[in-house]
C-alpha cells in the first residue's frame, strides 16, 4: 500500500471535470471501476468540506448500479445533500423503494436509513410504508436499523409517527428475540421519551425484567441502552428494586467503563427505594472494586470515573473506605487526574489513615506545578481541621512548608492556618512569629488578609504588631477590598488591644479616615462609619463586641446538600457529574432527574426529597443569628436574647448541620437525622441582613453586648463570605450582598444614631 | 445517550476526516475544533488538558456542549456530546472505533486514515449512527459491511478483477449470526486459540518502603476456530484473580458461581479479562504487609544545589533466578535544565532530551541479583532547580507472571475438532520511585 495514493484524492477537484468523468464512465465501464474512482474522488471531496451539491442529478444516477460500494457512495452523497435538494428529492424515490425491498439486507437497511436522515414530507410520505415493513422484516440488522429510524421519523414529524403506530411497534421491539433489535427499540423509545412532547416512556416491572434477559447477549451499547432506561422504572416496591439490583449487579464486571458506571448508576438509584440495609452494604462493597478497576484505564476515562467517585463516596461513605491508597497519585500523572485524586483523599481521610494522608500531601507540597501544589498545601490544612488527632502533626508539616520560603507555598499555608487558629483556638498560637517572619513573600490578596487577620486577633501576642500593622497599612489604598477590609478590622483590634500605643490609636484613626472619605466602596465605608461609631461610643465595649469568641469553624461548607446530592447522583456518569452541577443549570433543554416518591421510596431518601428542580444556592457555612430586626422567614424563632445566642448554635450542633466541627462522614447516614425544617430557618446568605440590626429598631441598644456577638460574627462571615466567593469560582456564585438598600439603611441608621446624641 | 459525531485531527490541529453532523449547524464541529485548539495552545503541557473540555454555545442559542478528546498515535480524535450525555459514553466509544480502525489498517496515523479515507468513511456511517447511536461495533460484524483494504483488494481493483469483492456481497447475511459478536459459517484448516497474559504491576514506592502496590492483568486472546465452538477455560488459581471484568461474550453467572471462564469466543484478537492479582494472603487493598513486592530495589541520592544538582541512583534486582528484559528509567531534572553529564555502570546507557528535561538510563538484561548505577549531575537555569520528586522505572519480565497464572484445563463443546492452544505470560511494571 503505497502512502498517499489516495490522499491525491483530496485535491480539490472541480464540478465540471467530475461530472465529464462520470459521463465518461456510463460506457464502457464494465467492472465499474471508472465509477468507483470518480464517487471516490467525489465522496473525498465531501470529506474536505467542498460543496459538491451542483452533481446531484449525475450522481444520483450511478444509483441503479448493482455493486454495493457504489451504492453505499451514492448514498452519502444523498446524506449529505439530500436535505438541500427537496425539488430533486423525487428523482431518488423510486431507487429508494426498488432498494427498500432488495434481496440483501444491508441494502434494504441502507436504502430506510438513508431516508429517515433526509427530512423532506415527500421522502418521509415514501417511508412510512417501508418503515413498517422494515420493522418486521425478517432480517434483524434490518429491525434493528429501523428502529432507530422511528426515533428520526418522530424527530420530524412526531404526529405522522404517532398516528402511523410507530411507537406500539417499537414497543413491541421491545420483546424482540434478537438482542441488539431490543436495545436500539429501547434507545428509540428512550430518545423519544426524552423529547417531552407526548409520548413518556416508562417501564414496569415486568418489562424491566424482560430487558433484563436480553442484557447478556447484548452488545456494550446495548447494555447501556438497556441498563439506563431502568431509570424509568419506579420501583413501587421494595423487593422488585432488591430483585432488579440484584440480578444487574454482576454488570459491573463488564469489561466497558461505560457500563460498569452505568450499572453504578442504576444501583445507586435504585438503593433509593430499598429497606434491606444488608443488601444496601452488600451492594456498597461490590461497588468499590469496579472502580478501582476503571483507574487502571487511559487519563480520560480515569477522569471521569474520579469524578463520579467524589460524589459517590459523599453519598454512600462505605464505598472505597479503605481504599485511599488506590488515589495515591503518580508523579506523572496529568495534573486534572491529580487534582481529582487530592479531593477524593480528602474525602477519605479520617483517623486511621490521617497519617498516610498526611505524608503523601507533604510529598505533593514539593512538587512542581504550581497550582497543585497549593492545592495539596490547603489540602493538609483542611485535613488539620478535619481530623482531629491529625492536627499537630499537620501543624507541624505546614511550618516545615513555611520554612520553603517559595512564596505561593507560604501564602497558601497561611491562608489555611488561618483556619486552624480559628478552629483550634488557644492551641497553636505559639507559630505566630514564626508566621510574621514571612510577611514580605505575601503577594496575594487572600493570603495578606488572612495573615492581616492573624495580626489583628492575636495583636496582644505579638509584641511588634504596631509596627507590623503600620507597614502593611502604608499601602492602604492601592490594596484590593479583601486586604482593605482586612486592615481595617485588624487596626481596630489592634488599637483595642493596645489603646494606649500612640501608633496603634494613629493607625486606626488614618485607616477610619480613608475607610469613611476616601473610598468608594460601600462595604468599606459602611464598616468604617460602624467601628468608628463603636470606637467613639465606648472603647471597653467594643473591645467585647469586636473581640468576642468567634463561632467553630467547619469543614461542612465543601460538603454538598444530600438531597442535592441524589438529584445528582441519578445523572452518575454523565455530564452533571463532571461539573458537579444538575445539567439544566448548564445544558438547556436537558430534563433534570428527580426522585419520585413511591410506598418503596425509604424514609431517609424521602426526606431529602428535592422537589423543585432548582439547584439549591449554597448554605452558608455557619449561622449568624442575633438580635434585631426580625426577618420574615425568622419570625416563627422566639425573641433572640443573648443568650440564646449559645443555644441555637447547640441547636443546630445537634441536628449535625451547619455548625458541626468534623465531617462524619464515617457515620454517613447519621446526617440524615436532621429534618429539612432545620435548613429553612437558616439566614439568608445577605450577611448585611443582620448588620441592618445593629443600628435598626435596637439603635438603642448598641452598647449592649449581645448586638456585639452579631456585629463580631457578622464581620467573620463577611471574611468567609469574601473568600467562598473566591474559592467558588467554578461553583455556583453565592448571593451578591444588596448594596443599594443596605447603603441606604445604614445611612438611616447613622442619622438615627447622630440624632440620638451619640 | 448518543455523541454527535466523531471528528479526527490531526497534529497541527487540522481535521482529517469527520463524521456527518447532519443533525448539528454546520460550525457545530469547527466550534469544538476551535476550543480544543485554544486549549491545547494555552496548556505548557499537552497532556495536561482537561479530557473533557466545556464548550460555551453562542450567547443566541445557550446550547452548551462538551468536547470529549483522546490523542492517539499522531492523531487526536474529538467526540462533541450534548445533553447530559455520559462522557465515558463516548471515551469508550473513541477507544472502540480506535480498536476497529488498528484492526482494519494495522496502525493508526494520519497517513494510514487519508490513504484509505473511503474505508474510515464507510465504518463511520457503520459504527456511528447520525443522532449518534453507536451501530456496529464489533469488528466481526464489521468486515461483512465494510470490506477491509487489504492487498488482494488493492491488486483486484488495479486489475479491474473486482469480481471476487463482488460475488463476496451477493451471499453475505449480515447479522445471520445469533450471536452478535460471531460471525457464522467460519471455516479453518488450522484450528487454533492462543492466550496472552499480561501482568502490570503498579507501583509507588519510596525510602519509606512501598507505599501503594497492585497487580493488574489482562487475558489477550487470539481465536482461529471453525464453527461455533463454546469453549469452558479454567485457571489453577482463579481465587487468586479478583476484581475480574470480562468481554461481553463471557457469562458472568458461571464463573460467579465456579470461576470457570464459559464462552463462545469471537473470531481474531479480543481482551477476554482483565482482573486483579491478589496475593495469597491478603484479602484487603490496604493491609501493606501482603503486597507482591516490586522486583528491585532504587538507591537514589539526589542534591540539589544552586543552579544544578546532581544525583546517584542504584538499580538492584530482587528476582532471585530470573532476567529483567528491559528496564528503563526515567527522571526529569525540571525546567531549563542542561549540561548534563553522567557515568552509568557496564552495560547500561543514558541519555537526555532537553526538550523534555528528561533523563533516560536504559539497562538490558539485568542478572539476578545485578546491581547497576548511574551517576552525574546537571546545570539548570533556575535558581532553585526543581526536578520530580520521583523516579519512573518501567520494566518488562518475560515468561514470567506474579500471579503464576496457569490455564488448568479448556475444554470445547459445540464442535468435534480438537484446537490447538498456545499460552504464554509476560510482566511489566511501571513504578514511581520518590527519594
């Protein structure tokens, strides 16, 4: 075979020289090898994108040759240019019925399919007989080609395929003998089930079950057909979902990705709707080894099967828990394999294997792409905060980590110890100066605000925090907002702790002053005037307000919402489970799938029940509750005393949810406890909500400490808030704060208190 | 469930050959053609971009797609799925056609796929439906639609002898087999099956010891039998194999329930299984005392200084009577590397690509117990250079299995010949070796 014989073929050829040329071939052309070679060079010309539509007419001639090859070329041809010819279109009929009832079955399959692809009324009038005598045919390839056909025929004219029985005979494909004949009915049917214009299709058990039968002779495709429509089979009882979960689990030995995780899929549903606890954990161990199996395919598939299991195991905390060495990564492994390998370890990590963990994320730290290195340098971090045990030794790595000096590993480190002193307070502040060595790599403005925070809540620790505040303040106003907010908190704590340095009361007073005259911003200037009042009304009280005990920390905030988690979970595989997100948010005209509530659905299940299709907007991560202004929605709590304040926050501790300090994740199903009333009464995300209260209809009671909890903890949320926006960048944006009305209220709010002789 | 179409590019990121797109805009294809381009240019490293790439519609219609992608051989091909469609969908649907067109042309290039684009043509308009439905797929089927370029086809048509082809069309019954990956009718003189078995150990290994060790393998088969055999393999350690996955043609039920392999195989070269080694006494991923060790051990002492480093490493094997038949290993010194200048041990060779940064030391046939080791150090632009953090060592062992997977016994129903078996085993290992 010599190289580039053809490819000669690309070169552009010309209408006019082809269409000699098969002039030309009509004599003497016995073997009709002249022909062959002109369609070849026609057909190579398609390939290139070179409009070849001006031949029709000689083409479509070459039709009655009796040769296969020349046949299947004449019929590209019309599937390319059939659709923009409806005046010719008619020249082609006639070949098209002779063809329709060849001798051979490839031909009469070629001659149905290529008219189902070409959607004019004349071709579709000239095919609905033949479809229906295709669809009986005796030859399967034939049956199974034209089931695929009904699905384009609905596609162009869903009453013509309605009225003409269309569907009943796919539906009765459905118990066809030969295997591939049932899974292209049942991907037929699927198809148009999914168009949403009429005809549902749903499956009951004993269809499922007779799918099911033809599942072992099926090609992988097949399967998958066969295997996803079982998500149109509510179960209504608990058994048929056991006995169908049974009989398909042995799927997930199959040799193809696909329909390894579309088994998963299916279980994963159907697990919905079953009571055997046992037959659930069976099914949960059997899980875990296919996966691991997948792994061991190309980057992309591995990819996809990562992504899948960071969901499963969220859902179903048994899979894989033992697992965490399989996602270990290798040096060389592509950097979007590794980044998803680092997630799941998170996941994964608990006391036992917090260790091994541990060591592995050190040995990531040093590695060379950048963006995984932070990654696995905020991964320890999260990991001290989420195990407990762990947190010294992961202390101890991140200053090891410090010590670098290589600056986007410093300033991650800062960034999540932040988080640790928060989490752990009073145990590791001892680091501090070593922390304070670093300030001059900070570069970043996430990492200056959190090292800024650090500076600013333990300034009585640090015995040159004046002059520390003062340099970073020298910048003031070329900093972005997160620094500037930062500084302008920090300075305030500063000056409280040292009210008598003369810089400190410098410091703050020159930061107040730009905050309140020079900036634009109003999150800015609203907080300015805030602290600058608090500070002018009573400096011990403020101290308590700004300084107050600062609500536990979790890790629950990268944890999804359960019931957005089933919703998601039906979508394994596809799409949805990439982006992490339900695809209607992102594909239009997708259907999102939900659960639907049967006697079989299990309680736990039930109760996580999404039934809007909205995807929920993120939580926030802990509760601010506190005096003031009632909001509608909280109107139902008793009146908010201070404390009370303790109370709600031990309140929700027990429901698990938002305030609990570790993921338990090992317990998994415990979190189902909560009910879904608990998320409802939870504040909106406007962390502004609350600070309308501090000077609303209590103006008068400013200088009372239980307005300062809600002040202290309004201004962490509005940290954390900052930095959710930051860190969600692919996820879903969390509400904006409403800048007119609260710019507004606090202006009333101010004139309040000015009248009040503040 | 459907891609919409297969599009092959290839290297400088030109379309060789696409499927139709007929129910797609005509720019559907090019807009995936454009964003892979663009990420591809914008990534320092190819093999770094994201395989599934999210492609934005235009701000009018708000129908968002996605680019499924695979580089293979000097080609790359591209699977646009829309919906909420299953990407491993479509990377097993890649990886299937990719299967089809090596056995059609042996090879897979950009000069093969536009020396034989007729052929490429015709097997998609065969294996992939125009909404997308994968059609037929397995290559026995295949043959009978679409007929292969082989030699003789060539020299017949040269010739104008096209007759043979042509009686060939007039008989054929596609799909007259029962069986969807069999064809029927097929007759041998010789009638023979072999089995390939490939172990690949796989490993992570550091001076803490080994952290993270499986073995995976896999049962290549190449089938040359008449008729319609059904054919009942047995292993003499099967308990041993677990995580099994298996081609469509194995009933799952039986070796379920006695871990026999019962099959009608399909004509030529399939995988038949891939499954897991687990030795003897584990019976748990995780516990490390019970993981087959890796076969050698790795000294590696590497300093880094300003401006360059330099490192030693030692290579001793573990086998006890066996040869290594390959081993190769691989280190990359970090950006801006140069001026490398290394010593290796008798026997051995290294050599370095500064495109790659990438050391390679090549040994042949390492003796049992042999020790070999490679010495050298290396300048670097950067400062603080930054070299992996680990050693790739890939090996082969020949004739040799970690599992000692032995076929106990095959028997055949279904037809009265005797078949000819052939067996054979091979390691490898690809291990990352930190220091």
């Amino acid at each position: 075979m010599s190289q580039g014989q053809d490819a000669k073929l690309f070169q552009r050829g010309k209408i006019q020289e082809f269409r000699a040329e098969l002039l030309a071939a009509e004599s003497k052309d016995k073997k009709f090898t002249k022909r062959k070679t002109v369609l070849k060079k026609i057909v190579a010309n398609i390939t290139m994108g070179n409009d070849m539509s001006p031949l029709f007419t000689d083409v479509v001639q070459c039709l009655g040759t009796p040769l296969l090859e020349i046949k299947k070329m004449v019929y590209l041809f019309l599937v390319s240019y059939g659709r923009s010819k409806p005046d010719q279109i008619h020249l082609v009929i006639p070949s098209f019925l002779q063809d329709c009832n060849d001798r051979n079955p490839v031909i009469r399959a070629l001659a149905i399919r290529t008219m189902s692809y070409i959607p004019i009324p004349v071709v579709t009038e000239a095919m609905t007989d033949q479809l229906r005598h295709c669809l009986k045919d005796k030859d399967p390839y034939v049956r199974k080609t034209a089931a695929i056909c009904v699905a384009k025929l609905y596609a162009t004219d869903p009453k013509k395929a309605e009225r003409g029985g269309f569907v009943e005979m796919l539906r009765d494909l459905l118990v066809d003998p030969n295997p591939t004949v049932v899974s292209n009915a049942v991907a037929a049917l699927s198809e148009i089930g999914d168009r949403n214009d009429g005809v549902t299709f749903k499956l009951n058990f004993h269809v499922a079950n007779k799918l099911l039968t033809a599942l072992g002779e099926s090609s992988e495709w097949g399967q998958i057909y066969i295997l996803d429509s079982l998500l149109r089979f509510v179960p209504d009882d608990t058994k048929d979902a056991e006995m169908l979960a049974e009989r398909i689990i042995i799927q997930m030995q199959h040799a193809n990705s696909a329909v390894v995780l579309t088994t998963i899929k299916i279980l994963l549903y159907l697990m919905n709707y079953m009571d055997n606890r046992k037959l659930v954990d069976h099914i949960c161990k059997k899980m875990g080894p296919p996966l691991v199996t997948i792994l061991s395919s190309g980057p992309e598939v591995q990819y996809v099967a990562l992504r899948n299991i960071l969901l499963i195991i969220q859902r179903r905390p048994t899979v894989l828990r033992n697992d965490v060495k399989v996602f270990f990564c290798k040096y060389n492994d592509p950097i979007y394999l590794k980044l998803a390998k680092l997630e799941i370890m998170y996941r994964l990590a608990r006391e036992e294997n917090a260790r091994e963990v541990l060591a592995e994320l050190e040995e990531y730290a040093s590695e060379v792409d950048i963006d995984f290195v932070r990654k696995a340098v905020r991964s320890i971090g999260r990991l001290a905060i989420k195990v407990k045990p762990a947190a010294d030794s992961c202390i101890q790595s991140l200053l090891k980590l410090i010590e670098t000096k290589v600056t986007y590993v410093v300033q991650e480190a800062i960034i999540v110890t932040k988080d640790i002193f928060r989490r752990y307070p009073g145990q590791y502040e001892g680091i501090i100066p070593t922390l304070c060595e670093n300030l001059d790599l900070l570069d970043e403005p996430e990492a200056k605000a959190a090292m800024i925070w650090i500076i600013g809540q333990f300034a009585n620790r640090i015995d040159n925090a004046d002059e520390l505040m003062d340099d970073l303040v020298y910048s003031f106003l070329e900093e972005s907002t997160e620094v500037q907010l930062a500084l302008l908190t920090a300075s305030v704590k500063l000056f409280i702790y040292k009210s008598s340095s003369e810089t400190a009361k410098q410091l703050v007073h020159k930061v107040l002053k730009w905050t309140t005259e020079e900036i634009d911003n109003p999150d800015l200037r609203d907080r300015g005037f805030m602290y600058w009042r608090l500070l002018a009304i009573n400096p011990a009280v403020a101290g308590e307000i700004v300084l107050v005990e600062k609500p536990a920390i979790t890790t629950d905030s990268d944890r999804m919402d359960r019931g957005a988690l089933d919703q998601l979970l039906l979508h394994t595989g596809t799409l949805g489970s990439i982006y992490h997100k339900n695809p209607e948010t992102f594909i239009r005209g997708a259907a999102g799938r939900q659960l639907i509530d049967t006697p079989a659905l299990n309680q736990t299940s039930r109760q996580m029940l999404v039934i809007v299709t909205h995807p929920n907007a993120p939580r926030a991560p802990v509760k601010v509750s506190g005096p003031g202004p009632l909001e509608p929605h909280r109107e139902k709590q008793a009146p908010v005393r201070s404390d009370t304040m303790v109370e709600t926050g031990n309140l929700l501790g027990e429901g698990n949810e938002p305030n609990v300090i570790e993921d338990e994740e090992e317990e998994g199903e415990e979190e189902e406890a909560l009910s879904p009333h608990v998320k409802l009464e939870q504040v909106s995300q406007d962390p502004y909500a609350d600070l309308d209260g501090v000077f609303g209809s209590h103006g008068d009671q400013v200088d009372e400490p239980q307005s300062a909890v809600s002040q202290a903890s309004i201004e962490d949320e509005l940290e954390r808030a900052q930095r959710q926006r930051q860190q969600t960048s692919t996820g879903s944006e969390p509400a904006k704060p409403k800048r007119n009305g609260t710019f507004r209220q606090s202006i009333a709010a101010f004139n309040q208190i000015s009248q009040l002789g503040l | 469930m459907s891609v919409d179409g297969i599009i092959i590019l290839e290297n400088s990121g030109r379309p060789i050959i696409q499927s139709g797109f007929r129910s797609t805009n005509a720019t559907y294809p090019l807009l995936h053609i454009d964003t892979l381009n663009n990420a591809l240019a914008s990534s320092p490293q190819k093999e770094d971009v994201d395989p599934v790439l999210y492609v934005p519609g235009y701000i009018s219609d708000g129908k968002h797609s996605a680019c499924c992608h695979v580089k293979c051989g000097d080609v790359r091909i591209l699977a646009p799925i829309r919906g909420d469609v299953d990407p491993l969908f479509a990377f097993a649907f890649i990886h299937t056609f990719v299967e089809i067109l090596q056995d059609y042309f042996g090879t897979l290039s950009a000069a093969t796929l536009r020396d034989n684009f007729d052929v490429v043509y015709q097997l998609l308009e065969e294996t992939l439906d125009s909404i997308g439905y994968p059609n037929t797929t397995s290559p026995n089927q295949l043959r009978d639609i679409v007929l292969p370029p082989s030699l003789l086809h060539k020299i017949l048509s040269v010739t104008g002898v096209s007759g043979l082809s042509n009686a060939g069309h007039g008989n054929i019954t596609p799909f007259s087999s029962p069986i969807p990956w069999r064809k029927a009718g097929l007759r041998y003189n010789n009638n023979e099956i072999y089995f390939d078995v490939t172990e690949v150990l796989k490993a992570i290994a550091g001076p803490t010891g080994t952290l993270y060790c499986e073995v995976q393998g896999k049962v290549d088969s190449n089938s040359r039998l008449s008729g319609t055999p059904d054919l009942q393999l047995t292993f003499t350690n099967p308990d041993y194999l677990v995580d099994a996955s298996f081609h469509s043609c194995v009933r799952l039920r039986r070796w379920q329930r006695d871990k026999a392999l019962s099959f009608v195989p399909p004509d030529g070269r399939f995988t038949l299984m891939e499954y897991r080694y687990l030795p003897p006494t584990s019976r748990s991923l995780s516990a490390p005392s019970t993981q087959v060790p890796v076969p050698f051990t790795l000294k590696p002492v590497v300093t880094i200084e300003e401006d360059g480093g330099s490192f030693s490493v030692s290579l001793t094997s573990r086998l006890s009577t066996r040869l290594f038949d390959e081993i190769v290993v691989e280190f990359y010194l970090g950006d801006g590397s140069s001026g490398v200048n290394c010593t290796a041990s008798h026997g051995t060779s290294w050599s370095f690509d500064s495109r790659t940064s990438k050391i390679r030391w090549d040994l042949k046939t390492v003796p049992p117990s042999g020790t070999h080791t490679l010495r050298g150090s290396w300048a670097s632009s950067k400062k603080y250079p930054r070299p992996a953090a680990a050693f790739r060592v890939k090996y082969d062992i020949a004739k040799y299995s970690y599992s000692s997977i032995k076929i106990d016994q095959l028997r055949m129903s279904g037809e009265t010949y005797k078949p000819f078996k052939g067996f054979r085993a091979n390691s490898k290992g690809d291990v990352d070796w930190r220091w």
